[in-house]
C-alpha cells in the first residue's frame, strides 16, 4: 500500500475530512472521524472498519509501523499524504496533531454477558465530558456505558479524542425508551445506584457495592432528573468540603467508579 500524496485541497477523495467542525461525519454514512496519531492506532488496533487515514509527511513516517501491522491483517485502505497547511484548509481548522482517519461507527451494541458494572448518562451533552467518563469508565473496570437519548453522540471528533480511542474498546449503548429502559436494567439483576449531591444521599465511604452496579450519572447543572432519582434504588454522594458543593461529572464519575469497583473474579483454575 503506497501512500498517495495530494496536492489540491479540492480533491474528491477527501471530501470525508472536508469543513470537519461544521458537520457531524456519523450523519453521512454512518462514518466517524480519528484524530491524533494515539487515537489513529487505536481504531487501527480496535478492529473497527477504516476507510482512509489523512497524514502529513512527517506523521506518515512515524505512524508506518501500525499502517503495516493492519496491512497484514485487513484489506488496504488508502493512506492520503498532504502539507500540514493543506491539511489545515480540508479540515477548516488547524489539525496540529497532523493525523486524522475515517472510521465506520461499529454496529448496535448489547450489554456483554456477565456484566457487571455499567454507567448509565442522562442528558450528557458536553461531548469532552461525555469522552473523559468514556476514557475513565474503560480504565477503571466499567464493563459497557448505556446513554439516554439526548446525549451527545459518543463518536463526535473531540469525544473520541478525549477517550483516547476508549469509544472503539468499550460497548456503548443508546437507550430508546427513557427512563423505562432504566426498569429493563433492574430485570437484568443490576442495582440503579444514582449519584446526586442532593441532602439523604449515603456518604460514598459508607455504601456497599451491590454485586451488580449500574452507576446513574447526569449532566453538570441540573444533574439527574426527578425521574430517573424516583427509580433508583440507592442514592450515593461524595464527601466534600464545605466550599464546594459538586464536582465535574467525569471527575465525580471517576471517584465513585474507583470506590465502587468490583472485586476480581475468583480464578476458576486455582
């Protein structure tokens, strides 16, 4: 696969990368864009399909490695080479991480199997808090994250930057039927546990993790809705000083996630 250097801003076979920050590319096909090397050899390690990477020059050289390494494994796919200015002008920003990629969002995701702890967002729509809580939920052990409706789109450029790639790895789940879906949880044996700063909410130290944990989060202002605290089972907050009254929801999720992780399973073989 040799890479095709481009010189015309106007070229057709980049019209994918074209004005990124007036679009959103998953209404076109349900593409996504990549951007930053990091998150590049992420969706080229991930599995998920690509369909051409924008480098520069100098990019081009040092992300060779993981272009080979799916080259062995995949069909190839084009490798468009351009000047960081000319890059500039196709995305309609500066790109000065000189690295972007297309990518096809991954079919409808379910719950895996034996899960047991997923966080569930309500009304999420800052995309790089939405892709922070990605990247510290795939960290800290989550096993899927359930979105309600009006959340922000998981595979929007800045939030798949800021999870590093975590939205390719981790099963992402667009709730329908909102907060009823909620009740479709508690059937599958997972206890609602809704994190709210609100007064009678139990002091994190002192909650015991249910066995199976789906952790409600909602946005920064409002917070959960009096909907979705009506159907949770616990309410939990986080200690504070008294100068501060709430945390950033990625920060908060981050906490409670860290607290309430799930002890290792028993090694069946020992």
């Amino acid at each position: 696969m040799v890479p095709i250097s481009i010189s015309d801003a106007d070229d057709p076979r980049l019209s994918d990368y074209r004005q990124l920050k007036e679009r959103h590319l998953n209404l076109l096909g349900g593409r996504f864009i990549a951007e930053s090397e990091r998150v590049v050899r992420r969706l080229l390690d991930s599995g998920l399909r690509v369909h051409s990477v924008l480098v520069t020059p100098v990019r081009a050289a040092s992300l060779a490695d993981g272009l080979a390494t799916w080259i062995g494994k995949h069909e190839p796919i084009p490798i468009y080479v351009v000047a960081q200015n000319l890059m500039n002008v196709i995305a309609g920003f500066h790109v000065h991480r000189g690295c972007l990629a297309v990518g096809e969002r991954p079919a409808r995701a379910a719950l895996p199997p034996g899960a047991r702890t997923i966080v569930v967002l309500e009304d999420l729509v800052d995309v790089e808090n939405l892709g922070a809580i990605v990247r510290n939920a795939a960290a800290l052990g989550a096993d899927a994250i359930c979105l309600s409706p009006a959340c922000a789109d998981p595979f929007y450029r800045q939030a798949i930057r800021v999870s590093l790639g975590g939205v390719f790895f981790l099963p992402l789940i667009r709730f329908v039927s909102w907060p009823d879906d909620l009740l479709a949880l508690r059937t599958a044996g997972f206890t609602l546990v809704a994190a709210t700063p609100r007064p009678g909410a139990t002091p994190l130290p002192d909650f015991r993790r249910p066995e199976r944990l789906a952790l409600l989060l909602g946005s920064e202002g409002p917070g959960l809705s009096e909907a979705v605290l009506s159907l949770a089972d616990h309410r939990v907050a986080i200690p504070m000083a008294p100068a501060a009254d709430s945390l950033n929801v990625a920060t908060a999720g981050a906490v409670l996630l860290y607290q309430l992780r799930a002890p290792p399973t028993a090694n069946p073989s020992r």
